[in-house]
C-alpha cells in the first residue's frame, strides 16, 4: 500500500496543509449531537498535555495537472471533524487570526452541508458564548497545538478508500456506492467540465436521500442492478459489497482500443452530436444513451447516466400509484404474510424479472410476462418451507432459469413461451393468496 506520510499531527499542523473536499465527498451532515460530544470531549480532556481525537485520511493526487492541484490533499475520511474543527477553532479565533484554513475557502454547493454549517457554527458559538476571552484563547491554544489527529496520506484513492474501510471501527464504513462514485468521478476528469460533474454528485446525493427509502440509489444498485448484472451471467448476487464493485466498472471511450468497442464509441458519438447541434435550441429535442442492464459499462459520465436512467425505470413500473405495474404488485405480491423475510427475498427477485424484461422489451406484451415473472419467482414460496437469500440467488441463475430466457429471448414470445416449473401439492401452506394468484395466471384468468 503506498502509504506516503502515516503521523501524528496537531490540528494546527493539519489545517496548515492545502487540504481539500473532493466533488465525490459526502456533504457536511454532522448534526448538534456530534458536535456537542467533540466540544464535550475537549472540554474534558483540555487539562492533558496532549488528546488525540482519531484518525484523518487524506489522498495526495500523483496525477495533478493544474498549479492549484498541485500539493492539495483531498480528504477521503475526517471531513465532518475536520469542517466541526475548523468552525470551532474559527469561533474561538474572534478575529485573530491565529488560523488560515483552505478548508474556510472551500465552495460549497450542497444545501445540506450549507446548512448544517450554518446550524453547528450557532451551535459552537453559544457553548463558548459564556466563556471569558483568555479562556477562549487557552481554549484555542488546546485544540491547535495539544490535540490530534493520526494523518495518513496515500498517493493511490483506491487504497486510500480500502484503508478508511479497514481501519474505520468508530465511524460507519464507506458504502460501496460512494467507492463506485469516486472512480467513475475521477474517470471523468479529463473528459467534462466541473459544471458537469457537479451535477451528476448533485443527482447522486438526491439519490442517496430520497423522499422513498425503497427507492434510493444504494437499493437500486444493490438490490436491482448488481443482482440482475450478475444472475443475467449465472453468478452469486446475494451481497453487493466494496468486494464486488468491479461489476460497475468497465471501460473508458477515449482510451479503450479493443475492437468491440467501435460500435459503443459509435452509439456514444451519435448521441453527443445529436445532442450538442445547434437545432436543439430549437427544436428541443434530446435523446438520452439508449443502455441496456447488461451492458459493458462505460467509465465515467455514461455510468452515472446508467444509474438514473435505471432509477426512472424502477419508478416508472413500481412506485406510487400511477407506477405501470403497481396495480399489480398491489393484487398479487401484497398478501398475508408478504412482509416475511423469505417473503420479501422472492418479491425482490420477481421485481428484478420483471425490470429486466422491461429494459429488453418495453411496454410490449408486459402485463403477461409479469405474469410468467410471478409465476417463475413465487414458485419459491410454495415449494420451500423456509427461504433465504441463498435460495433465492441459487433459483435466479440457474441456467434453465427466467434470466437466462430473457437474456437469449429476440422476441415477447419467447419469454411468454417459458414453462415456470409448478408443483401439485404445495409444501408451504400459509401461502394461499400466492397459490390461488399462480393458479389463475395459468388458466388465463387474469387481467392484469
């Protein structure tokens, strides 16, 4: 691991450094509970000749290319502590100017970070508030020279990332998802101006925190996306873990040469002219990459694009009332006893068949083949007494299975000619509503 500098370091030796927040960074979410424990422990703790508050990893960007990269440390983890420390010692300062962060020269531009910004600085203003002017001073004396921070730099982000997830035992481990987003950022740099990438993190942090929880990003990708890439090719999709990213990496336009890309490198410039001529300003029209689930992933923009466009699609069939499909989630994957754990393994994988027929086919012919989908899937909860996700993940890529009919399936019909297996006398009982729905999509009584 290419450890560059792994120190401790005083919080003034810290903040003397040309530290900055990364577009692929999280925004500022500390709320007062966080930042009332740190002022908490200084406090206590002011009387030691030295406190160490933890661990701050930073990244040293070998690959800089303009002068004001150049020397930058891009914090990976310690930006919360890092920010709360600064808006305390900042406070604290009242105008002195003892310190000189780049940290107080950062842009923000997520509303979140803004606003707990605000918040916690009123926060710190009003536990010092009280305090004698030389109490603030020690005060400040303590956190810049006797407190600190264990600072390891790394010149490689992956390995930067690998060692906060390793080594993070107070803090919640980086997401997968966040990995994901600092690769496909960083394949980025060079090919879109800041203003296009700000505003894919932008649609990435909405994504993250939606008004929905079944529907934020990390379940789309990890529940939907990740599970359909990998039993579409016959392999385990139980776990999307920061082990398994790869399966959303794949290759960078401008520099992959290998002949299979043509027709990509292709598609992706008939889109971009399409959309860069002049005639849409009048004409208003845009087309969007026409992806497909299972696609080679393309480094980058196209992969966040990948992302959203997926979001939309789960949305369009299966959230809210209006959704294409909720009708008939609604009738059959909602009955007594849905709300199981094996129940809801089986619901996952039905919605994952059906999303992966849709992405192939469109509107055509979907009310039946979500049929053939439930059928294929909910026979699971009749033929097993107790379902894990093992079981789930063994029926999904088999080689006989719906997945690998739909991968191979040129048209509708050959999805809506798929033989689910059925069984006579069913070994799980509680399951009638699922029982009597299967029955009725046989006999073709079903509407929807």
């Amino acid at each position: 691991m290419a450890i560059v500098f792994n120190q401790p370091q005083t919080i003034a030796q810290l903040l003397e450094q040309k530290l900055t927040i990364p577009e692929y960074q999280r925004p500022y979410k500390w709320q007062s509970k966080h930042v009332n424990q740190l002022i908490d422990d200084i406090f206590n703790h002011r009387t030691k000749a030295c406190y160490r508050l933890g661990t701050v990893v930073l990244h040293q960007d070998k690959d800089s290319k303009t002068e004001q990269e150049k020397g930058a440390l891009n914090i990976v983890d310690g930006q919360q502590r890092l920010l709360t420390l600064t808006l305390l010692c900042t406070i604290l300062d009242m105008g002195q100017k003892r310190i000189s962060s780049t940290l107080l020269e950062h842009k923000f531009e997520s509303s979140v970070s803004i606003e707990n910004l605000k918040n916690n600085a009123q926060i710190i203003s009003e536990r010092v508030a009280s305090l004698p002017d030389t109490e603030k001073q020690e005060l400040l004396d303590f956190v810049l020279n006797k407190c600190e921070l264990i600072q390891v730099t790394l010149d490689d982000l992956s390995e930067a990332f690998q060692f906060f997830d390793s080594q993070n035992a107070r803090g919640k481990a980086l997401a997968p998802h966040d990995l994901l987003k600092a690769y496909h950022l960083r394949e980025m740099m060079d090919s879109t101006e800041e203003t296009e990438r700000l505003h894919h993190v932008s649609l990435w942090e909405q994504g993250v925190n939606p008004d929905d929880d079944s529907a934020n990003l990390h379940t789309i990708m990890g529940e939907f996306l990740f599970r359909m890439r990998r039993w579409i090719d016959g392999d385990y999709g139980i776990q999307f873990s920061r082990h398994n990213i790869d399966v959303f990496k794949g290759i960078n336009l401008e520099s992959t040469q290998y002949a299979y890309v043509d027709s990509m490198l292709a598609l992706d410039y008939a889109i971009e002219t399409f959309n860069a001529d002049p005639a849409r300003k009048w004409d208003k029209q845009t087309k969007a990459y026409p992806f497909q689930v299972d696609q080679v992933m393309i480094n980058g923009k196209r992969f966040f694009e990948y992302i959203q466009h997926y979001m939309a699609i789960h949305s369009t069939l299966f959230v809210g009332d209006d959704a294409r499909l909720s009708s008939f989630v609604d009738k059959h994957a909602k009955y007594k006893g849905s709300s199981r754990k094996g129940d809801s393994y089986v619901r996952n994988l039905f919605l994952c068949a059906v999303m992966y027929y849709y992405d192939k086919f469109g509107d055509v012919e979907l009310d039946k083949a979500a049929q053939i989908c439930y059928r294929w899937s909910y026979f699971l909860r009749l033929e097993l007494q107790r379902i894990g996700m093992e079981s789930v993940d063994n029926h999904a890529k088999e080689r006989s299975g719906l997945f690998r009919a739909i991968s191979k399936a040129v048209h509708p019909q050959q999805v809506l000619n798929f033989q689910p297996p059925s069984i006579k006398e069913p070994k799980f009982n509680n399951a009638k509503d699922v029982q009597a729905s299967i029955e009725a999509m046989k006999s073709g009584s079903v509407n929807e």
